[in-house]
C-alpha cells in the first residue's frame, strides 16, 4: 500500500487528480470508480479545469459510481446521481448514458444490485476506483462489520454516518438509513485504487486502514490486500501513523524512479 503525506488538501487534490488524468490520457475509454463527499470535491474540480483547458476529454470514459442512498430517486436534491452530476458530470463532455449511479428508487433493489456487479463486469471492470473514507473506516456505504468479501447490495448505515451525513438535509427532511453500495469484494477488483483523506478527525481511520489489523471493523484495512492502492493523506489526517517519515522517504524514492523511467 503507498501511503502519500501531503501538506494540505489542495495538494492531496492535485496528487489525485493527476493519477486519474494519466490513466484518461493512457486509456480514453477508461472505466472510472468514482465517489462522493466532501473529499473529492477539489479532485472533481481539478479534473474539470483540465478539461476546460483542453488537456482532457471525458467523451469515452465510462463511470460508476461506489453507493447512492435507496428510497430517494436521483433528481433529488440529496442523492449522489445528483451531487455527481452537480460536482461533475455536467462540467465535463461525458456521456451521461455511460456515469453509473445505482438506483436509489429501484423497485427491485436486490435485482438493481445483481445488475450493477454485471453492468461493471461487462465494462471490463474499473480501471481506477477513486475512495473517501469515513471516521469509522467505512469505504462506499460498507460500515464497520461488512464482509470484506461483499459486493454490491443493500446496506443499512451506521447511526454514525446518519449523523455525519445530516448537514446536507434540511432539518425536518427524512434522511435515508438505507443506500445500494459496491462490496469491499467489489472494490478490491478495481485495478488500481486511490483513497483520499484529509483532516484530523480522519486520522484515526487512517492510522487504523494503514497499520491497523485487517478487519471489518475498518473496513478500509481490506486495501492492505490490494496490489495497487494509494493512501493520499494531508499532514493531519497522518498525524496517528508511526513512522511518518519513512513514508515521505518512500515517496522521494518513488518519485526519482518514475522519473528515471520517464513515466
Ligand atoms: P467526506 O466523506 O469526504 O465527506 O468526509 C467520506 C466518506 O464518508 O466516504
């Protein structure tokens, strides 16, 4: 797992966003993972200043995206087809008929999960699944407890998560317990994975996905399984990990190699 310690969120921002414009430029029918949350936000606008500057076109990339919350359809104002195309999808020239949310107003969701593993599948899976992480090590919808073998399905949300995700609601506004989420299973198959977290109170989750055991407890520790997965962290949400600096080191190393290689 490589772990990159930057000083703040605009350069975690910027360290992400140029992962995902490489692979774009390497494979223009790249099949993306994306997410939603605060964290991506600067990354989403990133990727939208290169477009507008014409380094970047969307036009063959296909999406999907990790969770959506179920009982809301996806003009509402709170779904995350909605953040998505609000954050990104209409600044950019992707075919919308090619972003993949999962139906949040399904009338069959179990069917609507099956569908959604097969839908990736016949994309010829995920080339690049970009992650949040939650304060309870919760990747996609999969809190603490799901199996680190799950895929997508129905997923019932932590009074945690409930809670840190009320300020988007107004105050009387039902707020869904209930999302469709990719597995762990399902993000492990990504070929390559690339987790963002900045901020102090991530720090506990971060410290507990990078040396922490392999448990469901965290369910971010199933990265440690991962071939190619990058932790892109600002200096607070590192601030738990031991040996901060051999991480720093690695990176340097990293960086001389890639560019020896002129990659
Ligand atoms: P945040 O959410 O980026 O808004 O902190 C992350 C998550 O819950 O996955």
């Amino acid at each position: 797992m490589k772990v990159v310690i930057l000083e703040d969120a605009e350069a975690v921002a910027k360290y992400g966003a140029a992962i995902f414009v490489k692979q774009i430029q390497k494979k223009p029918s790249s099949v993306l993972g994306l997410a939603t949350g605060s964290t991506p936000v600067a990354l989403y606008n990133e990727l939208i200043k290169k477009y507008q500057s014409n380094q970047l076109s969307f036009s063959q990339v296909k999406s999907f995206n990790l969770d959506e919350y179920l009982g809301i359809s996806g003009d509402h104002p709170q779904s995350y087809r909605h953040f998505m195309n609000e954050k990104l999808f209409k600044h950019i020239d992707i075919n919308k008929k090619n972003t993949a949310v999962p139906s949040g107003d399904a009338k069959h969701p179990l069917d609507a999960c099956e569908e959604y593993e097969q839908m990736i599948k016949n994309s010829g899976g995920i080339d690049v699944q970009l992650l949040g992480i939650g304060r309870n090590g919760h990747i996609g919808f999969n809190e603490p407890s799901s199996s680190l073998g799950s895929r997508t399905r129905v997923k019932t949300l932590t009074q945690e998560t409930i809670d840190d995700n009320a300020r988007f609601f107004a105050e009387n506004e039902s707020q869904p317990h209930l999302s469709i989420t990719m597995g762990i299973g399902t993000i492990l198959e990504a070929k390559q994975v690339v987790l963002l977290a900045t901020g102090e109170n991530k720090a506990q989750a971060i410290v507990d996905t990078v040396q922490g055991y392999i448990t469901a407890q965290c369910p971010a520790s199933a990265l440690q399984f991962h071939a190619n997965a990058v932790i892109i962290i600002d200096e607070a949400a590192a601030s738990l990990l031991k040996n901060r600096e051999f991480f720093r080191h690695i990176e340097r190393e990293n960086q001389k190699l890639e560019k020896s290689l002129g990659l």
